[in-house]
C-alpha cells in the first residue's frame, strides 16, 4: 500500500526540475482540428490549462481543416486543393469565417471552466484572441491563383507579449488581415512555425494521430537535430512534411519542437515532464559534442584542468598518469575546442563508479556543461549496471548536492578506494543512487 501511494509522489518530486525549467518559456501549441473528432479536447485544454498554472506562457494556434470540409460537403460546395493548400474564393471564404468563429468561441467555453472536482477548478483563465496575424495573398502559383488563400506576413509580437506578461493565453486562428482590410485563410502549421519564430519561443508543440515521427522501418524517432531532418527516412508523407517544419523552426532559433499524440490523453505530460518523453524532440544544430577522450586530447585536458589543480581543487595528475587514464575522460567539444571534462572511474565488483576531474573552461562557464557531462557519465553507468557513484571533493560539495547526491562517510566507499583515500586532502565523500528502468 505504501509503495503504490508513494508512486505519484516520486513522479511529482521528479518533475520539479522541469517545472523550474519551463516557468516563464513561451510555448505554441498547434491544435490541428482533427482532435476534436479524436475526443480528447478537454482533456488537452486542462492540461494547457496545468501549463498556464505552472508559469508557462501559452500562444495556442488551433487548425480547422476537417471542420472546413464537413461544412463545405453538408453546403455541396466544391473546393479546389493544389499543394496541399486550399483555393480559397469569397463564398468559401465566408464559410470558414463562420466555422473559425464557432471553434473559436468552443475552445474559450472549454479553458473558461471552472467547475468543482474538476482539473480547471479555481483556474480563472485569460484567454484572448485578435488580430494578431498579419496575412499577404500567397498569388498565383504554378498558374493557380490562390485568390484568399494567404501567407504570413508578420506576427504582432509586442501585443501578444504584454498579454502573456499579463498572464493570458493568446489563441491565433488561421486567419490573417492584410493593411488593406481583407482576410486571409493561411495554413495553420505555417502561423504556429511563424509566431514561435517570431516571439523566440523555447517550444513548439505539434500535435498529430501519431505517437511522434516514424522512420521506414516504423521505429520512433525519439530526438534527432535540424541538421539532420534532411537526412532522416519518414514513413508518411505528413510526419516528414512535420519534422521538416519543426526542423526549419529551430534552424531560425526556436530552442525545442516536439511532435506529440493528441489521441494520448497523457502524451504532452509526458513530453514535457519526464526524461524519455512521448514523442519526438527536434533540436537546433548541435555545435557542441560529447564524446570520450582519446589520447590525442590529453595536452588539452590537462591544460583544461590545471588550474584548478594549482589552486587545490583537484589533485595533482602527472602527464604520465593522465595519458594512462584519458579513456576514463568524457569530453565536450566546441569547434575542435575541449570545453569540458569529467572522468568516471568505475568499480564494477562493488557496482559503483567514482566521478572525479569535473571541470569547464573558464570561458564556457554557467552554461550547464557541468551538468550535461555528469548526465551523460549517470547514462553510461546505468548501461554498465552501475547502481551507485561517488565524489571526493573538497570544495564543490554544494554544487554535487545539488545534483543529487547525499552526503556519505568513508566507510561507504569500496575498500580498494578507501585504502587510497588522501588523509591529507580531507575529501567530502557524497553518493548518489541511480535509478534503473523496469
């Protein structure tokens, strides 16, 4: 009983650092209008509605596509497609005004709940929408005129930052208004890519039937770069039409996008609130790498760690011990520049590794290098069936506390480390548990 009542608890604990993480972010959510049809509306806009609550500031951007159709096929209006576009003419026009309206007054109906016993109680949602788009006829192209079919021509920043400075939700429709007065229908991925460009979003959310982006041989795609979506074998034509839009978002500096399931009622929890995530995750071009030292690397290492050694940070290794223990080392590397290292010396009879020599260049520092190379040497000890590290330190011990690690005694080392423990050094011993999946 205990156990199962501690459960939520644990994963609650656990998601505190990504609740730090994402207060105060821009997030735009792209809302395709199949969700509707999929049955989990409300549920997603409780969770928008969690979001909000937690200090995330909200652009949602919904999509009426199927709802367009069924009302074009109910009226027997025809509607010409090129490209995957709509030909949009005046009646058809009016049609989708009327049908954006009806969405949109549904969609503040829903984040505009508040009843008892219910996710949204007390929630007292803002939500505003306006004319935020500002829409250009897309013309004519390859000899088809698009008529009130449009594009992006900007999006009003500076009025939907001072609504989420104050708090509100901001919800953009797919209709844009040119200087001139006239409406636009524009693609609603194209306005959800174009405001999380404009605002610099830290995310974009795509939500689709899937799971995430499959490749050719049906496997998720759990995180690839920009960089490397043009590289990258789709299984359907609309995953690889959504991974190269969320890829060209992070090229013009949007931080994250992730490709998630609206038909999973728990899939953009999940996504943003737990290590493996949901979907699929597309990240900017990487110019920094990790990967493990090689011999070639030890005059760089040991310039990197120096310093700190003559200060009496860290112990003293000669160019003769470094090379015989540079394959311990992980690195991280910026433009063939060692910006970081951290060495992990493991004891695999005792299940436990040893975490020593954590240091960033002086010029890379407060960037959470430290953090991202005791990550990565936390994952290599997991797959070694490594249960426990440890430290010895005399002046990080805050910093190792705070990533996790609790204060422990001599005793608790291996005894092979023990008996070479530095009396004189007077070293912090601090350990930390890992956690293994099922």
């Amino acid at each position: 009983m205990a156990g199962s009542a501690d459960e939520p608890i644990d994963w609650f604990r656990n998601t505190a650092p990504y609740i730090n993480a994402h207060r105060r972010s821009t997030f735009v959510v792209m809302v395709p209008g199949e969700v509707a049809a999929c049955g989990q509306l409300l549920r997603l806009m409780q969770d928008l509605a969690l979001l909000s609550s937690l200090g995330v500031r909200i652009v949602l951007v919904f999509g009426s596509r199927p709802q367009i159709d069924a009302e074009l096929a109910e009226l027997d209006l025809p509607c010409e497609m090129h490209d995957g576009l709509r030909v949009t003419d005046s009646a058809i026009m009016q049609i989708i005004r009327q049908v954006v309206g009806r969405q949109r007054f549904e969609l503040e109906a829903l984040l505009s709940m508040g009843l008892p016993n219910s996710p949204m109680q007390g929630a007292r949602l803002q939500v505003v929408s306006g004319n935020f788009l500002i829409a250009r006829p897309r013309g004519v192209h390859k000899g088809v005129d698009f008529q009130l079919t449009g594009s992006v021509r900007r999006i009003n920043t500076q009025a939907i930052r001072s609504l989420l400075d104050a708090g509100s939700i901001v919800m953009l429709s797919a209709l844009g208004h040119s200087p001139s007065g006239e409406t636009f229908n524009v693609n609603a991925e194209e306005v959800a890519s174009a405001a999380a460009i404009a605002l610099s979003a830290e995310k974009l959310i795509l939500l689709t039937e899937t799971n995430g982006i499959y490749d050719l041989d049906d496997r998720l795609i759990r995180q690839c770069t920009s960089a490397s979506v043009n590289s990258t074998s789709t299984a359907h034509q609309a995953g690889g039409r959504l991974l190269r839009l969320a890829a060209d978002a992070c090229t013009s500096g949007v931080d994250r996008c992730h490709i998630v399931s609206f038909c999973d009622p728990d899939a953009l929890l999940t996504e943003l609130f737990t290590v493996d995530g949901g979907g699929t995750l597309i990240t900017r071009e990487q110019y920094e790498s990790a990967r493990w030292a090689v011999s070639d690397d030890v005059s760089a290492v040991l310039a990197l760690i120096q310093p700190l050694e003559q200060s009496g940070v860290l112990r003293t290794r000669s160019r003769d011990l470094l090379e015989s223990e540079i394959g311990q080392f992980r690195i991280l590397e910026r433009d063939s520049r060692i910006t970081a290292c951290a060495a992990m010396y493991p004891f695999l009879e005792e299940g436990c590794a040893e975490i020593a020599c954590i240091v960033t260049h002086l010029d890379y520092r407060g960037d959470g290098r430290a953090q991202k190379l005791l990550e990565d040497l936390e994952n290599e000890a997991q797959h070694a069936d490594i249960t426990r590290l440890f430290v010895l330190t005399t002046q990080t011990e805050h910093w190792f506390l705070e990533q996790g690690f609790a204060t422990a005694s001599l005793q608790d080392l291996p005894d092979q480390r023990q008996r070479m423990f530095n009396l004189q050094r007077n070293s912090k011993v601090l350990i930390k548990d890992l956690k293994h999946s099922p």
